[in-house]
C-alpha cells in the first residue's frame, strides 16, 4: 500500500504541473477521484459502526468528518477549474528553480510530499480509531511507510533548494509558515518512528527499537500532528487568499500550473 502512495503522489506532482493539458486534466481528475475514496472511506465509517464504537469523548471520528467535508469542498473546485484547465496553454517549465518561479524538480517534490501528508493524516486517524485487525496492521504499515518517504522527500528538498533557491517567500508570515512546515516534516515522522518502536510496530517489515514511552511518544506524534494540520491550513488559506481575494495569481503559477 506505501508504494501505491508514493506511485500515485509522484503522479499527481507530475501530472499537475505537466505542459500538456490532457496531463493536467487528468491528474486533476485523478486527484479528485483520490480524494473521493478517502470521504467514502470515512462515509462507511460513519455507517458500519467503526465511528460508532468509540467513546462519546473521542474527537477523531468528528475530526475525520471534518475531513470528509473539506475534501468534497476541493474536489468541487477541482472540478469546477476543469473547464479553465483544459483551455489553459503553458510553457514548459525548466527543471531547476529561476528568479520567478520554481523548477519543476521543486515542484515535483512539494506535491509529492503533500500528497503523502494529505494521505498520511486520515489515515494515521482510522489507524487510531479501528479495532485491531488485519486492515488496521495494514492501514499502520502504510502509514508508516508515508512517513519515511515524506523524511526523504525533504532532504531531497533541501538539498534542491540549496542546489537552486528560487524566489523568495513573499513576507516574513510566508517564511516563518514555510519553515515550520520544514520543520513540522521532520518532526512528525521522526514522533512515528518512536511511537512505533513504542507499539511494536513494523515500519516496512522492520521493528523499530523502544527508544521513548508510549505515552509520551503517542502524545508527541498527536501534538505535532494537530500542529501541522494548522500550519497547513495557514499555508493553504494564504494561498487561496492571495489568488482570489488579492487577485495575485503569479503566487500560484510559482508552484502549480
């Protein structure tokens, strides 16, 4: 399951920035599509008693809703950009980084990675929510394996980004936001390795050593979570913000076709 993830977060990173418009079309569709099964996946939840189960006072199954609702809300607008996409004619991209925009081996690591986190962070919920059984040791090993590959996504990003900086973040908001991401990213799957050395859990068939107890490496992992759940929110809002309220659509041409 970890190698589908990265298949499919490598593909969406390349399809979206494509110079074809049938490539970014169909990873458009594609995404949304992704994100389709993960709201039906937390819709059957909420049906099969998964959710139900829990404690009256256990906020996941609320926080996996949640989810649910902000991914049918992109994939609205995904679908609803598609006429626009398909219409649109770009340039091809150079693959390091310029003085305006990001080349594309920036912009293929940065997809990938949020593809991965995006998955990562519901799933790293059900894991916490589902009875034990085969599909939750499943669902635990994948999200394990995620982890490992968004460590190593960023150290390919730094390293490119050190190779070929780009342009620079807009304001300091932009900067302090990036950073806490990059350091969000090391941070979090770093708190899952030790939370799975503390459970026992295999990480791509290997057992970690228990370097830290489980309650602190379980709140460790939960914190950093919430933290970079709202450092990506911010990052995302500032975005969007930029693009259809100031109306600064260089910003996300720096990154997305």
């Amino acid at each position: 399951m970890t190698l589908f993830y990265l298949l499919l977060a490598v593909g969406l990173a390349a399809g979206l920035n494509a110079a074809g418009r049938i490539g970014r079309v169909a990873a458009q569709l594609a995404a949304a599509a992704a994100l389709a099964m993960m709201a039906w996946s937390i819709w059957l939840a909420n049906g099969d008693g998964t959710f139900a189960a829990r404690a009256s006072d256990d906020a996941r199954p609320l926080l996996l809703n949640l989810m649910a609702g902000v991914a049918l809300a992109v994939i609205a607008l995904l679908l609803a950009l598609l006429p626009a996409q398909a219409r649109r004619r770009v340039d091809q991209v150079p693959p390091w980084n310029r003085r305006q925009h990001r080349g594309q081996i920036a912009r293929l690591l940065h997809w990938a990675s949020a593809v991965l986190m995006l998955a990562a962070l519901p799933m790293g919920l059900f894991v916490a929510v589902l009875a034990p059984s085969a599909e939750r040791a499943e669902f635990a090993g994948a999200h394990n394996g995620i982890g490992l590959a968004v460590l190593l996504l960023l150290l390919l990003r730094l390293l490119a980004q050190r190779a070929s900086p780009g342009p620079a973040s807009p304001n300091g908001a932009a900067r302090l936001n990036k950073w806490a991401l990059y350091l969000l990213l090391l941070a979090l799957p770093l708190s899952g390795l030790a939370l799975a050395g503390s459970t026992g859990a295999p990480v791509l068939g290997l057992h970690m050593a228990e370097a830290v107890p489980l309650p602190v490496s379980r709140l460790a992992h939960q914190a950093l979570a919430g933290l970079f759940a709202l450092a990506l929110a911010a990052h995302a809002g500032a975005v969007l913000w930029h693009h259809f309220v100031l109306r600064d659509r260089q910003l996300v041409r720096r990154m997305l076709r």
